[in-house]
C-alpha cells in the first residue's frame, strides 16, 4: 500500500492541475460577456456629462425618437454615477 502512495498523489496533482486550468479558462472566457446596452449607455452618459453631446444627441443615442416624460430625472438615475451638470 506505501508503494504507491507517491504516484498516486503525483497523479492526483496533474489532475487537478488539468481541472483547473480549464476551469481558469472556462472563468476568463465570460470576460467578454457584458452587457453592450450598458456599456453604450455608460459611454453616453460620458459624453453628455463632459458637454460632448446635447440633450437631443442623448436621446437618439439611448434610440428613442423624442424626449419621454420625466427625461431629466431618468438621466439623473441613468448617470447619476457621473454627477449630472445642469440639465437645463
């Protein structure tokens, strides 16, 4: 029984190693799975943030075809993160 302990981790080792490679790689293949309407938005928020767009350019970037009710409060949610400069 003591003859074949030495193998016997050595080959339970490379098996694990085996796993968790693919489970690393299986991990960093989600990477790239994020939400595009988000990250859209986030860029749009940006950019209206820092006066790149206007108020009518932001409404044709979140693809709506005219200003919905409330639209200033909803950009307050929406970028809220960034610190909304005068909306007026």
């Amino acid at each position: 029984m003591r003859d074949n302990f030495r193998p016997n981790v050595r080959l339970t080792t490379n098996i694990l190693m085996v796993i968790g490679t693919f489970l690393i790689a299986f991990n960093l293949s989600s990477v790239n799975n994020q939400d595009k309407t988000y990250i859209k938005r986030r860029d749009a928020c940006a950019d209206f943030i820092s006066t790149k767009i206007s108020k009518e350019q932001m409404i044709k970037e979140m693809g709506l075809k005219k200003e919905p009710n409330n639209f200033d409060r909803r950009l307050t949610g929406w970028c809220g993160i960034y610190g909304l400069r005068n909306l007026n």
